[in-house]
C-alpha cells in the first residue's frame, strides 16, 4: 500500500535554532508579521523578543495573544479580525499546541475562506493557508510541524479535530532555550503528550516503516529524559533531546494519525477545559490496555524500550511502566481528581467515536467500550 509523508519544508533544530530562523524568515520577503501567541508568553515578553528580532531583519509585526488554552472558535474569530486590521502578510505562531493551533486555523480560514466549522474533519481546504512560521516553546504536541489543528467549538462543548495537509506550517522552529522556563506541570503535561503521540503511532493502523521508526526513538527519548527535564528544567541536554523527541513524535504521527486516546481526550478538553496532555496521560494505559487484543506484540516492543532507557521502569510491562512513568512527572492519577462526571460519559462516547483520530486506532470499539474506559480511567483500582 502507498503511503504519504507530511511534514513542513523546513525545520530548524537544536542550539541557536532561532537566530538561524530569522535568515531563513527574511529570505521570504515579506514585511508584516502577526504573531498569535498567549497571554503568559506576551507578559513575559517572548513575543517581543521575536518581534524585535523580526524588526532586525527589516519585518514589521503586531501581536495577537489572545490564544487561550484549548483555544476556541471565538479566539480564531478574533485572530481573523486583527489579522485582516494589521495588514500582515504572513502569521508567526509562538507558544505551544495552543498557540499554533489558533495560528493554524486562522490562516486556513484567511486563504480560503468561510468559518473555522467548515474545516472540521480530513482535508476539508481547498488551498493552501496563509504562510505560516511555527515558532516553538514547549516539548510535546508538535503542533509546529504537523497536519492537525484541534479547535474547541465552544457552542457545542467540543473538539473539533482539523486535519489537513494545508495547515502545515512553512517553517518548524525548536530552540531548547526557548523551553528552559517551562514550568514542571507544562513540561510532564507536554512529555506525556508526545509519548501519547508516539505510542498511538506505533500501534496505529495507518504506521509504516518510517513513522514506526520516528516513534520507537521518540519512545526512547521520552523514557530517558523527561524525568530529568520536570526535575531539572535548566538541564539543557534534557530540554534538548526532549525537543528532538516530541518532533520525531509528530513526524509519526503526523502520518500514521492516533487512536482513541486522542479522540478521547479531545471530548474531555471540549467538555471541562482540561489541558490535553494531561487528559492524553490519564487514558493511555486505559486505552492501551483496551488495545492489548489487537496489538499486544507492538505494546510489548514499546514496554520493552520504556523499560531499557529508564531503569525505574525495570521488570514493569507495558501498561504499569505507562503508569509508572506518569506518576513520576506528576500527572494525576484519575479523570476523577479532575473534576470529569460519569453522568458525562454517554455523551463524551458520543463525540469521541466521531473524531478522525480514533478511525486508526487498532482495534475499533463500540459506545459501551469507549465508556469502560472512561470509567477505567475515572477511578484506577
């Protein structure tokens, strides 16, 4: 079977990555930037600091940061509106899965028009996004190279999952300098995230040989280093590899898509406002142990590496080294701590089975089992 590899033109890694960046941003000839970004990053003058670098290479540039976590169609409406009032010719995303997300679905929506809903599902555009720079501060969505933009529809208390090869940004940028501020929760909320991505990749009925070995060596990095990047946040070498390690995540799934605990999570983010990757963290060992039936010799590989690069992994399978690793960084252990009710599940189910993400995952489950595992995930035994 053919497969297609996404992934944006050019990606810029490692130490120094932003300055390097810049030439490359310049070389576009373009003179106005908008750069959507949140509200924290615009107090701490991350924002500024971009624009003035961009000021540098001869760019204009105003600034959105009206991104809010989970950002919703409201936020991409009101990125539309500054867009088209500055006059910007291109759109820089700074921040997060939230920042460029919003970034993504207002560039959509400015080359092709309608609203952001006309979006929602596979390939719905039918040109190319207004260009589109990615700018990346945390490690775990991978957000800045991928295909998948997810939007709640706050009218309707859900995720809209946008997946389409034109929201892909122009350019990807990690520089781990930009990830040492990140606080402990982001940086295992995001870790956990990318081993998410990763994980659902591997088992995934879309995988091939280029995305399984894009997930294996993300797995391995995640396993070694995200302790240490929660524990240690200045401990560059771990801010650097976990960088490394959610970009390969999103090549895998960028390509291979996800499962069910992304379609999961993603109702979970709609309904109560929760942050993804903590969601993602909760349902993985839930829904990996409902996956056992039909992919229980690729669960075991991925056991096998989370066990190999982290020694306080040792002698655990699978699911419990899952569960192990996420009670290290700090992810809380039920939906329940959370605030999620049960009487939501039926609904929850509802929605989740809709969401392209759950169509590869490797086994495909009805309502009454996409409930069990919410409960499973409500209240661990």
């Amino acid at each position: 079977m053919a497969t297609q590899f996404f992934m944006p033109v050019q990606n810029i890694l490692g130490a120094g990555a932003l300055a390097e960046a810049m030439d490359v941003i310049a070389a576009l000839g373009l003179k106005k930037a908008l750069i959507i970004t949140d509200a924290g990053l615009s107090k701490l003058g991350v924002a500024e600091q971009i624009g003035s670098l961009l000021k540098g290479k001869g760019i204009d540039y105003a600034v959105f940061d009206k991104a809010q976590p989970n950002p919703t169609v409201s936020n991409v409406n009101a990125g539309l509106e500054q867009l088209k009032n500055s006059g910007a010719e291109f759109i820089v995303s700074l921040g997060g899965g939230s920042s460029h997300d919003c970034a993504k679905a207002v560039a959509i929506v400015a080359a092709n028009g309608g609203k952001i809903e006309d979006y929602e599902g596979l390939n719905k555009a039918k040109k190319p996004q207004l260009p589109l720079i990615s700018i990346n501060t945390t490690a775990g969505t991978a957000s800045e190279m991928t295909r998948f933009a997810v939007i709640t529809d706050e009218s309707r208390h859900v995720k809209m999952a946008i997946v389409d090869k034109n929201v892909t940004p122009l350019l990807s940028v990690n520089d781990p300098s930009l990830m040492e501020n990140m606080p402990a929760p982001l940086t295992a909320a995001t870790g956990m995230d990318a081993l998410t991505h990763a994980v659902e990749a591997y088992v995934s009925t879309g995988a091939s040989p280029i995305t399984d070995a894009c997930a294996v060596k993300a797995i391995e990095l995640i396993a070694r280093y995200l302790p240490t990047a929660v524990h240690e946040p200045k401990n560059k070498e771990a801010r650097e590899q976990m960088a490394y390690a959610q970009f390969l995540a999103g090549m895998a799934f960028n390509n291979a898509s996800l499962g069910y605990v992304h379609a999961m999570a993603h109702q979970l983010g709609g309904f109560y406002d929760l942050p993804h990757g903590v969601c993602n963290a909760l349902l993985l060992p839930h829904v990996e142990r409902f996956n056992q039936q039909a992919a229980k010799e690729r669960l075991d590989e991925i056991g096998q590496i989370l066990t190999k690069n982290n020694k306080d992994l040792a002698g655990l399978d699978v699911i419990d080294a899952i569960t192990k690793l996420a009670g290290i960084v700090g992810i809380p252990k039920s939906l329940k701590e959370l605030g999620v009710k049960e009487e939501d599940f039926d609904v929850l189910a509802d929605n989740a089975l809709k969401d392209v993400c759950g169509f590869t995952n490797p086994i495909q489950a009805d309502k009454q089992q996409i409930i069990g595992i919410f409960k499973a995930a409500f209240d661990p035994a």
